[in-house]
DNA sequence: GTTAGCATGTAAGGAGTTACATGATTTT
DNA sequence: AAAATCATGTAACTCCTTACATGCTAAC
C-alpha cells in the first residue's frame, strides 16, 4: 500500500485488462485495444508506450526482452560487438505480475463516476467478465443515471427556451436525445439481465439450503 | 491578418456561434451552451472564462461593463467612496465584434477533420445555419466516411480474430456498432435531403436562366 | 439568517495527442 | 530496391477539468 499508485486514466486499465488475458508487446497491444473499444475511442503509440514505462516502474507488469531467437542472434552476430546491447529493435512482451493483477482487481471494484463517465465506461464494461456481479450492476445503474440526469438537464434547459430553434439545431437535438435514450434502453436491459442472474444465483443458494435438513425458512 | 489567432479549440467556436445569435454573459453563456450540446459534451467555468478573456485580447469579442443601473448604483453608493471601481460583482456581457464575425465564418467555412471528429462535430452541426450548404455537405460527407472506416477497421479486426469474446466483450461490440451504424444512416438522410435542397437550387437558378432570352444552353 | 443559485475568476495539473525520430522485416 | 507494415520511443503541446477563491442576490 501507498505505492503512489495510478494517476486515473483508462489507459491503465484497459492495458492491464488486456494483458490479463495474454501477454502482448506493445504495437499489438494497441491494435487490440482498438479493435476493441475502437467505436468509443482510439489510443495512440504517444501515450501507450509512456503507460507500459510507468507500469512497469511501479511493477505491476514485467518485460520480456525478445529471448534471443536464432535468427535474430545470427542476424544480429553478424555486425554486433560494438553496439553493446542498446538500440536493439524487437518484440518487447509484456506481462502482468501478481501486483499487476492485484491492481486490476482493484480497479475493476471501482464502482464509481471513473467507471460510468462517457471516457471510461467502455472500458469498465469491456472487461465486466472479471467483476464481481455487484459491482456490475452499480456501474449499469450509476451509468444510467449519469446519462438521465443528462437527459433531464438537456430537456428542462429545452423547455425553458423561450426562441425557437432552426431546424439543423433541433435536428441535433432530436438525435441527441434519441442516442441518450437507446442507451439507456440498452442499459435497461442489461440491468434487467444481471438482476436475473442475480435472483437465480440466490435461489439456487437457497434451494440448495432448503435441502438441508436444517434450514432456517423453510416457506418464504 | 497574422494575428495569430485561434488555437483550435471547439470552445472557440461554440462561444463564437454562441454570440453571434445574442450578447450574453459567461455565466448563461455556458447555461446555453450546456442545453444545446449538452448530449455530447459539456464546458466547464474554468475553460470557458480564460477562453472569453483570449477572445477579448484578441478582439473578437468586446465586453460591456455592467451597465450603472439605479438599482446596482443605489446599493453601491451607500458604502462606496473607498473601493475605487474594483470588485465590482456584476454580469460582463459579451458581444461579438466584426473581426468576431469574421473569425467565427472563417471557422464555418472549415469542412476537415476538426469539423467532424467526435468532439467537433456537433458544435459544427449546431451552427450549420451558417454554414455555407457546400461545406455542410462536405462536413457530413467527412462525418460519414470517419465512421465507416471506424466500422471497417473494427469489423475487420474483429474478423481476424481468433478467440471467441465473452458475452459482454461481445454485447459491447455489438452495441458499438450499431450505434456508428445508426449514426452513419442519419447520415445519410442529412446528406439526402442537403442534395435534394442543392438540386432544386441550381433548378431554380436553370429555370431563371431558361427564361432568358439570351441563354447560352438551350437543351442539356 | 442561511441555504441555493447567480456570477466571475485563477492555479495546477491531468490525460491524452501530434509530430517527430529511428530502425527492422516483409511484400511487391 | 522501394514501399508498406511492424515496432519502439520522446518532446512538446493542447485542450480542458478540478478545486479553489470570492462575493452578490433571492428565496425560504
């Protein structure tokens, strides 16, 4: 504890969510991420390779140097000597350490506005496989209410307009508003999904209970 | 010119297309700007000030100070004397400049990527009233196109993918894209209706010129 | 008389991007 | 042998946010 940890940005988790699943160096790393969350947001080498620095300066991920192939070792053989070790291009893997893990465990728990802002909440949910069901289901709602908060604010504020607007004004609007609430339907839905999940993993808990012979409640 | 103007920010331009339509005071200003683009983004104080103070010093924009009411003079005049004229809490309204004018068609006149990236976009779209019908058509064009490669690029990824994704890795996807996708046909309607409008304008110039006598083409 | 909303600002800093620089490997 | 793609990195900068500081005015 009191590592100084994480400065906030998303980047530190999806580089962390994503090497949970397998060690990557960084240039595919990013393809990845992009391919994941690329309809919400695009990550550039700039920061990415800073990130992985920093990662690995606080120790939640190791590097691999590239293990010394045949082929590189002979091509490199060749003309090698006076360079000592420095300036070599290859694959540099990465790979999540216990802490690393830790931390992404720590991360995934936040259940808080860094988990349901516009910026962020992709990410969370890109890796929902990994958090715990509860948690799930605060981001969902937390979520939802960040965008109908919008939605009230936005309609409120539209309502009060005393001039009309043009017709490119309102048309944006109507989109607008038309977007915020798909996603809350979406939203809705899933919602619906973890509560159910939710009920039927307590009802096989308790059906699980009623079989003992000692259960508390036996109707209700 | 070379008055080293604008640094590019869609603050600018919001607050330029902002008061173009009225003066008004930071404070509603921001109100304004929040109910109009509220859906997409959201200004806070502490970037929307410093940026009417840049427009200011760049005059674009000139300030009125807060008119001497009776009111405002009364209450000031029973402790005044001493504070000289400073401190004086009171609305500083805003009006747009000819230079203001001018800068804010510049911006409209724009139609790359600084107009239709995510972040820009919309407050684009929101003055489109001013914005010359070439330039929107292209702005729409540029919006489109942006999307499908983002479209392209992920359904291509994802086709090259080798693992199967979890069920929320893969909800998310496809709310992701579906999301682009309806955005890419609105698009299209934009884009329809703007050509249909350009057309029946360059009908209506035909027609005008068809009933000259001295036309250059008769039939074609 | 105190909370809530109106009104204006500043300092520090966060989370990235852009543009650049370099070089290896594969494809054409 | 040229072009494309793979691969890693840095410096400078941008645009905006957060948190703070201040004070007026209206409503309860």
């Amino acid at each position: 504890m009191a590592v100084a940890v994480g400065k906030g940005g998303v980047l530190e988790l999806a580089v962390l969510g994503s090497l949970n699943e397998t060690p990557l160096h960084g240039y595919e790393l990013r393809k990845r991420l992009n391919a994941l969350l690329g309809m919400f947001r695009a990550f550039s080498y700039g920061s990415l390779y800073p990130c992985l620095r920093q990662l690995l300066v606080n120790g939640l991920i190791t590097e691999e140097p590239p293990e010394e192939t045949a082929a590189t070792t002979a091509a490199q053989a060749a003309r090698d000597a006076s360079p000592p070790l420095a300036g070599r291009r290859s694959k540099i893997v990465y790979r999540l350490t216990a802490e690393g893990k830790e931390r992404l465990q720590h991360l995934l728990t936040q259940a808080g506005p860094s988990a349901w802002e516009d910026e962020s909440f992709g990410v969370h949910f890109a890796f929902f496989r990994h958090t715990e069901a509860e948690v799930r289901l605060r981001i969902l709602e937390g979520r939802r209410s960040r965008l109908e908060e919008r939605l009230d604010a936005v309609r409120t504020a539209l309502a009060r307009t005393r001039e009309r607007l043009d017709s490119y004004t309102l048309e944006l609007q109507r989109h607008g508003l038309e977007s915020v609430e798909r996603e809350v339907r979406w939203l809705n839905e899933l919602i619906d999904t973890e509560r159910a999940q939710a009920v039927r993993a307590t009802t096989e808990r308790a059906d699980a209970r009623d079989a003992e012979p000692l259960s508390d409640k036996p109707n209700e």
